[in-house]
C-alpha cells in the first residue's frame, strides 16, 4: 500500500510554502523602506491557501467569459505565484514609500511565528508516519 504524501501531511506542506514566499514578500519591503516611490506588497494568506486547498477542476464562486482572444481566462496564476497587493499605509510619506517600518517588522514576526509553527505541525507527522512504518 503506498503512501500518499499529500494526504497524510495535509495542508501543512503547502502552508509552509506561503509563508515563505511571504516572508520574500516582507523581507523585500523592508529593504527598500528607503526607496523613494517603493510601493510595499503583501498577500493575503488566507485567500491564497484557499485557492491551493481547492480540488483541480473545481469552480470558485465567479465566473469569468472572454469577450476578446486576449483576454485572460482567469483560471489561476502562471506558474503557481501569488497574487500580490499593495499595502494602504496608515500614514502617508512624502517619497511616497508605503512602507512603515513597524507594521512591516509586526507582519514580519507574525510570519515567522506561523512559519514555525507549521513546520511544528509537519516535523510531528513525520514523526507519526516514521513511528507508523517502524511500528512503535
């Protein structure tokens, strides 16, 4: 009987998978807090989640109809990226960075505290599929 990975460890793989795509995200933001113009990017994690938990060939709740041939058909993104979005600042800056540092190094933090804790999750089914196989 073979094992499916997919399966067994849920959800958790493809978490971690956006929470360091996001921490890229953020990480990027903060070095260029001093870039005139720079407009800070976020995702939306939960959305994007949803969107890779979702069964192929299942329909989300909008549909799309090409009314020209160089319309987009609307079925994900290219290449499995994240949809990405600019950050509202809470204060405006006079570069017109959007980039504020302490919201940055919170989201940062919040990121890394959830990147751990779903590499907790993952570490521990490894650890009940090895004591499965093993038989312990």
């Amino acid at each position: 009987m073979a094992i499916s990975f997919s399966d067994a460890l849920g959800i958790h793989e493809p978490a971690l998978q956006l929470r360091s795509r996001r921490a890229e995200v953020l990480a990027n933001n903060l070095a260029n807090a001093d870039t005139p113009g720079f407009k800070a990017r976020d995702m939306d994690f939960k959305a994007e989640l949803d969107r890779i938990a979702r069964p192929a060939g299942s329909s989300s709740n909008v549909s799309l109809s090409k009314t020209q041939s160089g319309h987009l058909d609307g079925n994900g993104l290219a290449g499995g990226d994240v949809a990405l979005g600019f950050r509202i600042p809470n204060q405006s800056s006079i570069d017109g960075n959007t980039v504020e540092d302490q919201v940055e190094h919170a989201a940062f933090m919040k990121n890394a505290l959830d990147f751990q804790a779903s590499f907790m999750l993952l570490n521990k089914k490894f650890k009940g599929l090895s004591s499965a196989i093993t038989g312990q």
